[in-house]
C-alpha cells in the first residue's frame, strides 16, 4: 500500500492539528488548569440525569425516528415561538442532530457543491471552514474589527457575487463573546434579500446571554427566517457537551435537502436522551434562568482579575471572556498561550488561530463556564502574572 500516494491526495491538505487538540496536549502535560476548551467542569442538573434514566429503563433504546422524537420536536417549536415569534411546523421544519456541529456540516452538505462561494465572518469556529472545503466551495472571508469585533457591513457587501450560495453567522459569537444586534440583523436581512444566498446562523449559546441583551435570532427576522438553517446545541445549554445533541430548523424546502444528508450521515440521534429533553425542556426555567446563572460566573471572574495588567470588555454571551495583553507584552498571542500553560500552570485559546491569516490581535481567550474554586485558581495566576 503506498500510503505516501494516497496522503498526496489528502481532501484537507492545509488541515492541521486543531487549536483546541494542542493546547488540551501541552495544558495536560504541564498540569494547568484548563480555560481554554469550551466545556463546564461541572455536573448536568441530577433531574436531567434521572429523565435519561428513566427513559432507558422504560425500553427508549432503540433507533430513534430519523428527524428525531416528535415530542422533542414539538418543544423545540413551541420555545422557538414563544421566544422569537416564529413558527416551526415540528414534523418537516425541525431535525434533531448530533450537536450543532453536524448540524452545521449537514447543511452545507447538503447545498454546498463545487465552485460555490461561502462567506464566512472571522475570526470563526473551526468547523465552518473544512466543511465547506470537502464539499468542493470556497470560503470567502470577511474580517471582524478589532478590538471590538463589529462587522464592517461594507466589506460585507462587498463579497457578495452571485457566486455566494451561503451565509455562515454566528450569534452570540464564538470566540469573541459579542452579540449581534438589532440592527446588525436588520442590516444583515437588507443585503441577502436581493440574493438567492442561504443564511447558516450557528445559535448555540443562544441561552446564554448577559446584561439584559436579546438574542436576536435569524428565526425572528421574516426574509432571513424563509433562507436560514437555525443551528443550536443541547449541549452546551445544559452542561451536557459529551452528549452530543442539538437541533437544525429551517423552512420545510430547504430542511427536505437537509434531511436527505442527515439520514445517510448518522440517521438518528441518541434515543433516550431525546426522551428526557422533551420532558426538560418543558420547564422553560430551565433554560431562560442561564443568563444569571453564567452571568454570575462572568462577573465573579473579570471582578476577580480587576487588579491585573489584563484589560478586557465583558463578554456579551457564550460562556468565553476575550483578555487584551497588550499591557503585558506585545508578543504573538501563541506564544504568550504557551508561556502561560508552561511557566504559570494555566491555559487559555489565542485568538489568532481563528482570524484571517492568524492577524494577532493581543487577546486570549477563556472559558468562565467553570466551578468557583477553578475561577479562583485561575484569578490568582492572571493576577500575579
């Protein structure tokens, strides 16, 4: 077997090691403490665990139907109306997935083909882009501003041809905690309706929001809601990331595509645990009261790192804090990252992976979604560093 022949012809040949795989590396070989992977290190609600529970010892332990449990579907439509005003018919309109991330590659799947153009917003997560790439397109960039991350709406317009099949947002946004607004989706709408270009908008921290903010949805906005595939995580609302579950909703059109990559690609998602969501997600508390929750959790770190040489503006949702250095030092963000796992015990994300031609902006970036004694740990070293 020429092995050397075959790698040649590699479909990712620019794909490397994520951020995320070598920072976890060096993070567990020098023992720090780790902010820098977006999971809580602490325990799903023991009501949720019990619904699984009992779900498994009442027999839900066979295939699911492909789109998922009705019932869970059902739930899924009513929270998305009573939130957004839009709604989901729950038999064609809503999938149930393995998480956002195949929710995310589905859909581009599905639409995506050879030469077509996506517009990607950095700096961004990294599943967007290999995605597109494997189904022969081509991302096309647009960057955020730093340091506060808003979108420059005329170099959006810009990169808008008639070649742009799809649109890929994400609100709030990974990594750099920011929402985008009223008017951003507004603007946003303005610019897609003359095309015939489909909006991704990846919402998993759509719970997550602090201030008083709202989440704008793509579902609330009537020309985006009829060309958009509305992309969120059970996982990460419910402190439940290895589970792997969320959700895709989009009009009937273009979900019936969606559907015919889905049930070749993973069929169906984990039975039981759809069975015990149905049944959570009907305390809407459950959800609605993470603001505060993570909120707390927010501001009990940037309170806690005050009198350090890092500046920062609060996160406005996710559970991610971005850190300016430029105090500190002015050099490359991957560099002052390892310093920071090797010399001081304690790992964060640089920013630069995920920004155009890794533009260093100075920030690092970390995940407040942890136990208070880890916030702690953690304030200690950023304050002394």
């Amino acid at each position: 077997m020429n092995y050397a022949l075959l790698t040649s012809k590699s479909k990712l040949p620019d794909v490397k090691t994520t951020i995320f795989t070598t920072v976890g590396t060096l993070a567990r070989k020098h023992n720090a403490i780790d902010l820098s992977q977006g999971f809580p290190n602490f325990d799903a609600d023991p009501k949720l665990l019990s619904l699984v529970t009992d779900a498994m010892e009442s027999g839900h332990n066979q295939y699911a139907p492909m789109p998922g449990y009705l019932g869970l579907r059902e739930v899924i439509s009513e929270k998305i109306e009573t939130l957004h005003n839009h709604r989901y018919n729950p038999e064609n309109e809503i999938t149930v997935t393995v998480g956002a991330t195949q929710a995310i590659y589905t859909a581009i799947t599905a639409f995506i083909g050879l030469g077509d153009e996506v517009i990607v917003i950095k700096p961004a997560y990294d599943c967007y882009e290999p995605a597109i790439a494997l189904n022969g397109g081509k991302a096309i960039y647009v960057q955020l501003n730093a340091p506060d991350y808003t979108i420059d709406w005329s170099d959006f317009k810009e990169k808008i041809s008639n070649r742009t099949k799809m649109v890929i947002i994400n609100t709030p946004h990974n990594p750099s905690g920011k929402i985008l607004s009223k008017q951003d989706m507004l603007m946003l709408q303005e610019l897609l309706k003359p095309t015939n270009s489909i909006l991704l908008s990846d919402e998993v921290y759509e719970h997550i929001i602090f201030d008083g903010e709202t989440h704008h949805s793509a579902s609330r906005f009537k020309d985006l809601a009829e060309r958009s595939f509305i992309c969120a995580s059970f996982g990460k609302t419910f402190h439940v990331t290895g589970w792997k579950i969320g959700y895709c909703a989009a009009p009937a059109e273009l979900m019936n595509e969606f559907r015919k990559v889905h049930q070749f690609a993973v069929f169906c998602v984990d039975h039981p645990v759809q069975r015990a969501l149905a049944m959570y997600l009907k305390n809407t508390a459950h959800y609605l009261e993470l603001n505060n929750f993570y909120q707390q959790k927010r501001d009990f770190f940037l309170n806690g790192i005050k009198a350090s040489r890092f500046k920062f503006t609060p996160s406005q949702g996710t559970y991610f804090q971005l850190l300016d250095y430029t105090d500190i030092t002015m050099e490359n963000d991957e560099s002052l990252g390892k310093r920071l796992i090797v010399d001081h015990r304690l790992a964060s994300i640089p920013i630069s992976s995920f920004n155009i031609k890794n533009r260093n902006d100075h920030m690092l970036r970390f995940c407040f979604a942890k136990k208070q004694d880890t916030l702690e740990k953690a304030i200690e070293i950023l304050c002394s560093f």
